[in-house]
C-alpha cells in the first residue's frame, strides 16, 4: 500500500511553505517524522492566532 500522493503533495507544501525546506529534503524524511513536523509548524499557527 502506498502513501496517496495527494496527501504527499500537501504535506511537501506545508512545510516547504513554512520552514522554507526544499522538496528534496522534505522528501527525505521518514513519513512519521514529516508528520510530526507538520504538527509542529500547527502548534506555532494556532499560538500566532491566539
């Protein structure tokens, strides 16, 4: 089973968008550690937004 590439695409830009990572090195990292990432960057928008 594969990850679906739409999801892969959202991910890549979430945090490309917000860390100004390269899709190279965004790609690179294990999915789980991507999604903690993404977590993250969720955590700091929602303390930005009050």
């Amino acid at each position: 089973m594969s990850y679906p590439s739409n999801k892969l695409y959202e991910e890549v830009a979430f945090v490309a968008y917000h860390f100004h990572w390269s899709q190279d090195d965004i790609l690179n990292l294990e999915h789980s550690t991507r999604k903690r990432w993404i977590a993250e960057i969720n955590k700091i928008n929602q303390q930005l937004q009050g």
